[in-house]
C-alpha cells in the first residue's frame, strides 16, 4: 500500500524529496508538496498529549532499525490530529547526568491524521529524511529521547506580532514582492490595524512558508521578530527584511500538547509487554 504525506520540518521549509521507508511488504511513500495544508476542521481542544504515543514511536524506530523485530500494536484511540515528531540527542556531563539536547530531526504535518498511522510515519520520516541531517543510525537509539507535538487552537493573527512566545507557534505564508520593489519604513502593525492586510505583488505567484513549533522562540531566546524574521529566511527569502514584507505575512497561530520521552523509558516499557529491547545488538552495532 502507498500513502501520500505532505511532510513539514520543524523550521518550515518544504516537504523534502521523495524518498521510500520500507519494513517487509510495507512501503510509504513520501511525495513533495506545498508546506501549507488546509487547517480549516482541525481540532481546537485535547486534553494530554499521552508518553504512550512517544513509547509507540520509539518502537517504530527500533523496529525499523533491528529489521527482524515487529512493532508492538497500538491500543491508544485512533484519532485525527495535526502533529510533528521530533527526535533529540540528550547530551551527558560529564557525570553522566542529561546536560541539554540537540535536534536529530522534525518533521511533522498540519493536515489532521489518524494518530496511529501518522505517529508511526512521522517518526521515521523524522528519523530518515529531514534533510537538515544524516539519518538516524541504530548505535544512536540509546542517546535519544523523542518528542511528540499534537497541533491545536489554530486561529489567524492580526498581524505579525500577534501571538504569544512560549505559547503560540507559528505558520506563515506569503507571497515575495518583486525585487525591484523599493521598502517603506512602514510603521509597527501595532500602530495601525488597517495596515495589515497582505499586500501581496499580483506579478509573483510563488508562496513561500514556514512553521516553528511553540518550544522553539522561548528555546533560542527570540523575541517575536526574531522568531518572524527566522521564518522568513528559512521559508527561502534571501532579500531584505522591511517592515513591508513583515506585514504583508499571512500568520496562523496555534498551540500544541506535547510528549517527551526518552530511551530508558522507551526500554523499560518495552521489557513491561515482555518483548526487552535486543541492547546487545545495538551495543554491537557502533
């Protein structure tokens, strides 16, 4: 069987190349497509985001990895969210204590899924086609903790500005004005509300866009127009930055539940539904 994704990375560029994950007589196929899906019936509440989504992710993984292992059933209920994976590294100290992570990978979607399915996808394609880095190798899997985000509350901003670090992330799209077009010091959206409709050049007919997840401004320190203006160069605008292109943004913001859960837990999950990891196979794999 073959299913289309339309994948997004946490830094909201585009779907990545096409590429096929395979376990048996199981294909998924991934086909580029535009980063912006129609968000239009998502759900706007969820109670928790739940670790056994994480635990079932991490198994995908492993199992995609050791080959002759099979993934444990989900049991969890199958409904449709909005969601991004994200793989960590945990760093250690030197006392062997976590000290930080580092992103592996993040690739996600804002089309509602089915969260068994998509949990299962999103997972690998995280772990094997973000194209920010090299895939996820099994001698790896000990140093991982993995994130699960379900993408809620979605609404439109009033302008650029208008969403709260810490707790809204941010999809913008827009439409680049031609570069011959001189930019205006325009005032603040703050100072004018009539200014902020999108004022998009009838002659370009590209759409550049691009998502960070909640945790990533609060994470790097931005304010809001550093997250803005970090969005824009990774949609794919190499051009100047005016307070023009700020607000011709179209910008959804939305909240997320989200779930982290690392190796130790993962294994001993696993070892609780009597299937232990195979730890010496992957000691054995560096």
């Amino acid at each position: 069987m073959v299913r289309r994704l339309s994948p997004n990375n946490d830094n909201g560029t585009e779907g990545t190349p096409a590429a096929t994950i395979k376990r048996g007589a199981t294909t998924t196929t991934e086909k580029e497509e535009e980063a912006v899906a129609s968000t239009a019936a998502l759900p706007t509440t969820v109670t928790v985001c739940r670790p056994e989504y994480n635990f079932h992710a991490f198994d995908e993984l492993y199992c995609e990895l050791l080959e002759h292992e099979e993934p444990i059933k989900p049991l969890f209920s199958n409904d449709k969210y909005p969601l991004f994976v994200t793989w960590n590294t945990r760093r250690r100290s030197y006392n062997n204590s976590s000290s930080g992570t580092r992103l592996r990978g993040c690739i996600g979607t804002f089309e509602a899924q089915p969260l068994r399915t998509a949990i299962r996808e999103y997972a690998l394609l995280s772990a094997f086609r973000d194209h920010r880095f090299h895939r996820i190798e099994l001698h790896e899997l000990p140093s991982l903790e993995c994130g699960i985000s379900l993408l809620t509350d979605f609404e439109d901003a009033n302008s650029y500005l208008d969403w709260t670090v810490g707790i809204h992330g941010i999809q913008i799209t827009f439409t680049p004005p031609p570069t011959s077009t001189p930019a205006s010091d325009a005032p603040s959206p703050l100072s004018s509300a009539i200014s902020l409709l999108p004022r998009f050049s009838p002659s370009t007919t590209r759409t550049l866009s691009a998502t960070y997840l909640p945790e990533v401004a609060p994470e790097q320190g931005w304010d809001h127009i550093d997250a803005i203006d970090s969005a824009i160069r990774k949609a794919g605008w190499v051009g100047r930055i005016s307070e023009d292109l700020r607000r011709s943004l179209r910008v959804r913001r939305y909240q997320s539940r989200k779930c982290v859960v690392g190796w130790d837990e993962f294994v001993a999950w696993r070892a609780s539904k009597g299937l232990p990891v195979d730890l010496d196979a992957i000691e054995g794999s560096h």
